[in-house]
C-alpha cells in the first residue's frame, strides 16, 4: 500500500512539474526544454535501461544473500557505460561536426540520462527486494527535490536549461539521500563477472533495442515538428505527448510494481506454468485498468484543459492528446501487459521485430497522409504506428504464451468500458469546470466498477468481495 501511495504521490508531482515547467517557459522554450528531454531519454533507453530491467528480473533477496556477483557486474557495468558516455562525448567535442541544436541543452541532456539512469537503475534495486520502505522513501525525496529545483528553476528563470539542470541535480541528490538503503555489504565492483554481464545484457538487449525504437518515435516526431512548424509547436505537440504518455505510464507502473514481480516470484518458487498463469491474469487486470482509464480521459478532456492546462497551449493539447491517445493506450499495454510475457521467458528477441513493424508502419502513415497546418498527420502516424505495436507483439505473444486472459474478460472489459462511455458523454456538453470533472469522474467510475464486479472482470470482482468481507469482518 506504501508503494502505491509513493507512486500516486510521484505521479501527481510529475504533473504539477510538467505543467509548471510549460507555464513559466511557454510553448517555444518548452519546445526546446521536450526535445533536449527526449534526447535524454533516448540516450538512457540505449546505455543504461538494460541494467534497470536486468535488476527488476535477476535481483532479489535470494540473489543478494546468496549470488553477490549479480549487484557487483550491475554496479560496475553502471559505472563502465557512464565512462563511454563521457569518453564519447569528449570525443564528439573535440573532432564531431557542430549540431543544429544548442550545445548546452545537448549536455545537460546527457547529464539527464546519466541522473535518470541512476535513480530507475537503484529504484529497480530495491523494489527487486520488495524493500517498500526504501522505495517509498526514495520516490518522495526525488519528487520533493524536483518540484523545488524544476519548478523553481522554471519559475525563476524562465530558461530549458535551467529545469534540466534542477531536474540532474534533483535525481543526484536523491541518490545521495537514500544511499544506505542501496549499499548490498557483499558486493564488490571487483568481484564483477564478465560473462554475467554478457548474460544480462543478452537477456535485457532486445527490450532496450524496441524501447528505443519506440523512443525514438518521439524524438524524430518532435524534431521534424520544430524543423517544420518552429519549436512553439514543438511545445504544443510535446506537452500533449508528455501528459498523456506520464498518465499511462502511472497506472501502468503502479500495477507493474505489484504485478511483475509477484509473477517473478510465482516463477522462481512455483515453477514456469504458474508464473505464466499469473502473467495472464496480470494482463487481464492491465487491460481492464487502462482501457477504461484511456477512454474516460478523452472524455474529461474539455475539463482538464480548462482546469489545469496553461492558457497558452489550450486547444492543441486537447487536440493532439486526443489522436495520440490510441497509440499511447496500446504502448501501456505493450510495456505492462504483453512484455511480461518474453521477460518471464527470457525470449525477447520478438519485441525488436515488432518494433520494426511499429516504425514501418508510422512511416508509411507519415509519407500518406496529408501535411496541414500544424503537426496532426505526426500524431497520428505516432499513435498509428504504437497500435501496429501493440498487434505485432500480441502475434507474437501468442506463439510464446500457452495462458492467456480469457476472452470473456476482454470483451467484458470493452462492454463495460462502452457503458461508461454512454453514462458519461452527456456530461462532456456540459461546462467544464470541477463541479463537471467531478460528476464525470463518479459516474464513470461507477458504471464501471459496477459491471466489473458483476461480470468478475479479470478477477477483480473476487479481490473487491474478499475486501468488502474483510472489512465488514473487523470489530
């Protein structure tokens, strides 16, 4: 329960930065502030997600007492990809041809990536050892830190710079904080193992190669909007992207951090049947959270952008986020849902193909439809080639995952996901304002959540009975 409240708790303060930071630099600045970012995260995808993702699947208990030498290969494998990074970078400094971009933001891009990587790589660590409390503590220092230096970073100096800076200095800092949690007292960068490293890096280089593929997907988007269209609209089309893409991602991670690792556990203990079993039923409860989540968003669109949106990018970014809000549903179920299913494996070498298929087809939506006035023909290619994603990796899936969630809670989930739609589209003619998001909201979420429990979509129906027994049971 810790967890969840950290992660809601970060999610809420990922938002008031988000839009914090594109109120006080306005929609150019952002422009520049969202494309120096996506190279960020480009650059940590490529060098270091490999180490979060091999820490979240080969790091647990077990390992730490028993097998040191997975956190010791982790943790000089950190320390050996940020010396290349910096190597690299003095090289292109020295002989590299000059970039269009500003030298500074580039930087301080890369220093993003390296802080980046260093926070989801020790996070990944202790939620490995379900060690909540650190975890916990980890999530509310960042955010703590990060709402002062990039709020107030923005806020003062009104400059991209600036708020990447804090943001570097926040995560750093958090490091620094929360470093005796993260210490193992049996690993040692010496003992480190080469051929362990080959075995991680093997296991974890198909997810990073199609994670990036899907990164890049951003970066080249936001890169041909400021080339075409100037970076204020660069800042229009980044900060729909941005919200949205964090609103996924939050509900999606606060059910992979239960989800994933009791799925590992049910593996390791259990056996390889049982751990798919669970993969199954955590995909059914993936889906039957986003979708609904993704739909009802659309819905209080006209609300949010009253209520919180800067005046200076209202209208785009109710427009934008509405034509990548398919595309953004099925990346959540890629990462959350269908992934699982190779990782528990160990056979991730299908993701790379279906991210080619993603990237093919965005290019081809790209190339066919029409250029206007502003970027919409990108959005849709971006979010057009998420969901070609998201069918590719399900075709795969099927070929490796004997267990799946059953059909009726997908069509469950989809009849009532329509009821909702049905309750609530009255009230999208309604004025927007809190008073209207608030009954939006409800009824939506009553709608759903009734017929959840009455078709036991995804077993959901069973977890809330058991709950309600519980708590009529208590004196």
């Amino acid at each position: 329960m810790n967890v969840l409240l950290a992660l809601f708790v970060n999610t809420i303060v990922n938002f008031v930065i988000g839009l914090t930071v594109a109120k006080f630099l306005g929609p150019e600045e952002y422009g520049r502030f969202a494309l120096a970012f996506s190279i960020a995260v480009v650059v940590q995808t490529a060098l270091y997600d490999w180490l979060r993702l091999s820490a979240t699947r080969f790091y647990s208990k077990r390992t730490r007492d028993k097998e040191p030498v997975v956190r010791s290969t982790l943790d000089a494998a950190f320390i050996g990809v940020t010396l290349f990074l910096a190597g690299a970078t003095g090289i292109y400094a020295l002989v590299g041809p000059p970039l269009e971009f500003e030298s500074s933001l580039i930087l301080l891009a890369l220093l993003t990536a390296v802080a980046n990587g260093l926070f989801d790589y020790c996070t990944a660590l202790v939620r490995a050892r379900f060690h909540d409390r650190a975890y916990v503590r980890l999530m509310l220092a960042k955010n703590a830190l990060a709402l002062v230096l990039i709020g107030g970073g923005a806020f003062i100096f009104q400059s991209a710079a600036v708020a990447l800076a804090g943001g570097v200095a926040s995560l750093f800092g958090t490091v620094v904080l929360g470093r005796r949690a993260l210490l193992d007292p049996g690993a040692d960068i010496r003992a480190a193992s080469s051929q362990n490293a080959r075995a991680l890096a093997a296991y974890s280089a198909p997810i990073v190669t199609a994670h990036l593929l899907y990164q890049a997907m951003p970066l080249a988007a936001r890169s041909i909007v400021a080339s075409v269209f100037g970076f204020a609209e660069t800042g229009q089309f980044a900060l729909a992207y941005d919200l949205g893409m964090r609103a996924v991602q939050a509900l999606g991670s606060a059910l992979d951090v239960l989800l994933f690792q009791i799925a590992v556990a049910a593996h390791e203990i259990h056996g390889a049947d049982r751990g798919k079993e669970q993969i199954a039923r955590n995909m059914g409860v993936v889906v039957a959270f986003l979708l609904p989540a993704c739909a009802g968003l659309w819905f209080i669109m006209p609300s949010i952008e009253a209520l919180i949106v800067p005046a200076q990018f209202r209208g785009p970014f109710g427009h934008y986020l509405g034509l990548l809000l398919p595309g953004l549903f099925a990346m959540g179920v890629i990462l959350f849902g269908v992934n699982p299913v190779f990782q528990i494996e160990k056979k991730t070498t299908p993701l790379i193909v279906a991210a080619l298929a993603a990237v093919a087809f965005g290019l081809v939506l790209l190339f066919a439809l029409p250029w206007g006035e502003d970027a919409s023909n990108l959005a849709i290619a971006q979010g057009g080639a998420y969901v070609a994603a998201l069918a590719a990796t399900v075709y795969f899936a099927l070929r490796t995952q004997p267990v799946w969630p059953s059909f009726w809670d997908m069509i469950a989930a989809l009849v009532a996901t329509g009821a909702m739609s049905l309750a609530v589209t009255p009230l999208r003619e309604m004025t927007p304002g809190v008073l209207t998001l608030i009954e939006q909201i409800l009824a939506g979420a009553v709608v759903y959540g009734l017929l959840t429990v009455a078709f036991n979509i995804a077993g959901l129906g069973d977890l809330a009975a058991a709950w309600f027994g519980r708590r009529l049971a208590r004196p």
